[in-house]
C-alpha cells in the first residue's frame, strides 16, 4: 500500500465524521423547532443521503426532542404511529418495515390521509430535487416543456403537507441544482410567487424552514427564504456559492446553535449507535 | 357462492388491450406480477393504468410497451431508485401521465367505491395537482366553503394480489401486515376485478375469521392461486423483496439495449408462472420466505 493510499484512507474517514458532524448538527436544529405533544410526520424515505436527510435527521431530532422538552411528541412513520425506535434495525427491508412494532397503522391509508387534510400534523418533514426562494417544493419532473428532462416520482403527499401542515420543513443539501429561482413544477405550494403570494384561503402558514448541511433558513413576512444561521465552518460566500438565487441576508447572521455535549452523547449511544439513520 | 377459481392465464385475459387498468400494491408489496407478466405476454397494448405508489407493476407493463397512460401518486422503485422504463417512456413522451397527490387520489378511488360521481375535497391551493383539467370547483351548499370536486375513478379492470383466498373470491388479510396501500378501496369501487393470491385455502378457513376478508366473492370475478406472485417484490409477511433481482431489474432498466433481453428472459420467454418461478430457483425464492 502506497503512502498515496493511506493519506486518502485518512481523507475519507475524515470526511465521514465531518458528515457524521453535520448530520448532529442538523438533527438538533430540527429537535429545538418540536415542540411537547407535537404530532410529527416522517416519510417512509428511500436510501443512501436522501435516507438519512428524510428520516434519519428527523428521527433523530424526533427523539432528542422526546428525551428533552417534548416527551409527549408522537411521530408518525409512513403509515405507523409511534414506531418502536429503541432499535432500529441495521438494514431495512420490506419485512422490518412490516414487522415494526407500534400504536397504529390503520387498514386503509385514506385514514392518515384524512388526519393529514384535516390539520393534525403539526410538523412534516421534506425533500426535493428543487426548493425555490418562496419555499416551493419539486419532486415530480425537472424541465418546464411539453416534455420533462428528468421524470421524478410524482407527487405522493407532499403537495398536502405545505398545505395542511402547520410547521414543514424542509431537509436537503444545499447544492445550486436543488436551490433554483423556481422550481420547473410545484409539487408542493410554499409561499407563492414574486407575483401572486400564497392564497389566503390556505388552511396553513406554509413551509417553516429550510434545514440544509451548511445552514438554515426561515422566511421573511414576504414569504422570501431568509438566511437565519450559519453551521460552524460555514461562510456566507460559501453559501451563496451554492444557491441559484440569493437569499435574503439580514446584517448580521449568528452560528447554528451546535448539539450539546449531552445531546452528542445521546445521539451516538443512545439514540443511533449503529449509526443507521445518521450514517450517510 | 359461485366458484370462481381460474388459471392464472384465464384470470389475466380478463384485461384487455385499450382498458383502464387499476393496478394494487404499494411500493415494493403485492405488486400483482404474476398476472401481468401474462397481460405482457398476451401482448396487451394500450393500457391507461391507475395506480397508489406503484413500482415493479408500472414499469413492467411499459418496459413491455403495453401502456400509454398513467395516473397515480408514485412510480418508482423506492430505495432502489428510479423505475427505469416508466422514467425513460414518460420523458419520451410514449406515456403520458397525469400526477395525483394522496387526497385526490382517495378521493377518486372512495367516490368509485361509494358509487357517486365525485368527492369534494379541501383544494391543495397553488400545487401543480390542482391544475388537472378534470377537476372542478364546487361551493358547499352548507357552509360556503369553496372545495374541489373530484371525479370517481372508473378503471375496465382492477388487478389485486392478496396473501390468502378461497376458491369464491374471498380475500383474507393476515393479522400482521404492511397495510400502506389501497388495495381495500380500489376493490370497493372496481367494475371487472381480477385477484391473485400466494395461496387458495379452503372456505372454512375463510370463514372462521370473516373479518379478516377485506375483499368479498360478491365483488371478484376471477381468482387465482399465484405463489410468490409478487416476485421480485414482496408480499408482506409471507416473504419479502428480492433485492439481487430488483437491482438487476434496475440495471438492465437503465440500459435500453440491455432491457429487451431482461423482460424476455424473465416474463416474454416463460411459459407461465411456473416456468417463471423454475427460472428464479424455487430455492431462491424459499430464501426470500419470512414465514407468517
């Protein structure tokens, strides 16, 4: 083995921790936001970086928040409310999904559909292959012709969770692709256009923040995503060098709020110590 | 009670070229494989399909070029990525789509099964959704409030897979299951409605829990026995997705020289069922079994 080889070894695992970091970062942003007897939807969510940042960060927040000020916090996992999170398995399959021991999963989905239309959630957590500056969400095609460029999943839920949901957020990296102007197509409603503001026959606020791997966003009283913190590390330029519109930048932007020693230790041992929902 | 046990091939000849095809599962469960494998076979073209979360089924049937349309909320292959065939047709303009969200999709479906035209539903304000020209406001003629009306779904066909059965077209849940799907609904407002299941078990066992039937005979027009009829999704507690095969599905997706020679080797080729389960290995598929 090269000398070469080892350096990048190094480099790799450096790497790795440093995400691992961010991933800490992120999930105690997200725990401050819940708040006690909050009832928090959670996506069933895919694999790799698009699992852990539709899952695990809001699991893991989930918890901190349960441990701490929101004991009376339930989620609700894809169709499962209050999934047994004292052990979440290593790989994750169909049969786990299944066999997940928990309150409730009623026999007809419609039914989590209702309480979702109905405004029982009160958080939602999502993510995007494009976010615009009014918080508008794209999940369902990239290219705005007769015919996509990129054909994405559809639409699932999402458009019901800006809309009924009274606190959204949204998980993502930044990365200029995703941070665009606006979006090719509005899967989900955020706080409208430059034109024409969110209708305000809308029976929620809208998205409530935008939680991203180097900083975090709210919206001004116009509904224009507004640059609230800055992760340790991380600097404005650097920012902005990942976004495809500026945001609104007040004067003065304080540092992300890193996790407490205490709140490090409950992540690693107790809350994800197989490192699979922060892994990635 | 009519018996109403058929083949696998007599069961799926029931969808017929140019029908609107309600298709069950979702995700990566009780896709109805099994029998459309054999709708690709029979050389059905045309189809318009209705789907919740829809994966394998999807992209089967258009990998096959047996679909023009597709209406429904997801098409994909969950933590496996994208459903290859369905992406490329759609971004080539071979299938047309139109997007629905969750509520909307409820909707369509419970409006069919209570036999009423349409739903009314809280609007989705400023989403793409919304912007679907068969959708029409309404004002409640009791409050004022402003709602959507949405029409009933009216699928030719509805195409299920369920875990038991008996040979009249009951169709019994396990206790423990994934029950993330719609399965139930689409049943209740289906017209011409076709199951298959892992296994046909005799009508007293059937009856002994009859509130495990979420399908009732009265609604079924054919039944079939499709072990592992599913594959290579899962059927939710009796075994589970086979992940080697769907990531090889996935590869050769992506490679439009690579697909024609996949989808023969695995459904166009076969015989029938039980030549596609001798072509996976039934010790394979033993494998994938986690027991009920």
């Amino acid at each position: 083995m090269s000398g070469g080889g080892r350096v990048a070894a190094s480099d790799a695992r450096a790497g790795l921790e440093a995400r691992g970091r961010v991933n800490e970062v992120m999930a105690a942003v997200v725990s401050r936001e819940l708040h006690d007897d909050d009832l928090v939807f959670v996506g069933v969510g895919t694999s790799g970086r698009a699992f852990t940042l539709a899952v695990g960060i809001p699991m893991v927040a989930a918890r901190l928040a349960q441990e701490r000020h929101a004991p009376g916090l339930d989620i609700y996992w894809g169709n499962l409310l209050n999934p047994d999170l004292s052990a979440v398995p290593e790989h994750l399959s169909q049969d786990t999904i299944t066999r997940w021991p928990g309150a409730y999963a009623p026999t007809d989905i419609g039914s989590k559909v209702d309480m979702l239309v109905r405004g029982e959630f009160d958080v939602s957590f999502e993510s995007a292959a494009q976010v615009d500056r009014f918080g508008n969400c794209n999940i369902t095609r990239i290219g705005t012709g007769a015919l996509p460029d990129v054909r994405l999943v559809g639409s699932l839920a999402q458009p019901e969770h800006l809309a009924f949901v009274q606190r959204p957020i949204i998980v993502v990296d930044l990365s200029p692709r995703v941070f665009v102007e606006a979006v090719d197509f509005v899967s989900s409603a955020g706080h409208g256009t430059a034109e024409r503001p969110r209708d305000p026959a809308s029976r929620a606020p809208g998205p409530a923040l935008v939680v991203t791997d180097r900083c975090v966003f709210d919206f001004d009283d116009r509904g224009r995503m507004r640059l609230r913190s800055l992760h340790e590390g991380t600097t404005l330029e650097d920012v902005l060098s990942r976004m495809s519109f500026r945001p609104e930048v007040p004067a003065s932007v304080p540092t992300t709020p890193p996790p407490t020693d205490d709140e490090v230790r409950a992540i690693r041992h107790a809350i994800d110590p197989s490192g699979s929902l922060l892994r990635a | 009670m009519r018996r109403k046990l058929t083949s696998i091939a007599e069961a799926a000849a029931l969808v017929r070229s140019g029908d609107t095809v309600a298709v069950g599962g979702s995700l990566l469960r009780r896709q109805p494989m099994a029998l459309l494998r054999e709708v690709a076979r029979a050389g059905t073209t045309d189809l318009s399909l209705i789907t919740w979360a829809s994966s394998l089924a999807t992209d089967m049937l258009v990998g096959a070029g047996a679909v023009r349309h597709w209406e429904g909320i997801y098409v994909g292959l969950w933590w496996h990525g994208a459903a290859p065939s369905f992406r490329r047709a759609v971004e080539r303009g071979a299938v047309t789509v139109v997007d629905r969200s969750e509520s909307y999709m409820t909707a369509r479906l419970r409006a069919a099964a209570m036999g009423v035209p349409f739903l009314p539903v809280r609007p989705v304000l400023g989403a793409g959704v919304s912007e679907v020209g068969d959708l029409r406001g309404v004002v409640c003629p009791f409050t004022g409030d402003e709602l959507l009306a949405v029409p009933a779904a009216t699928p030719d066909v509805t195409v299920l897979h369920g875990y038991v059965g008996d040979e009249y077209g009951n169709v019994a849940w396990p206790a423990q299951r994934d029950s993330d799907d719609v399965d139930m609904l689409m049943a209740a407002g289906s017209r011409r409605l076709v199951v298959s299941v892992e296994r046909i078990v005799p009508h007293e066992e059937i009856a002994r829990t009859p509130n495990l039937t979420y399908i009732p005979h009265t609604k079924v027009d054919a039944i079939c026995e499709a072990p592992f009829g599913a594959h290579p999704g899962s059927c939710d507690t009796v075994y589970d997705e086979d992940e080697p095969e769907i990531a090889a599905w996935s590869r050769a997706g992506r490679d439009p020289d690579a697909w024609p020679g996949y989808l023969e080797r695995t459904a166009l080729d076969l015989a029938d069922h039980d030549a596609y389960l001798d072509a996976v290995g039934r010790d394979r598929l033993e494998r994938l079994a986690v027991g009920a």
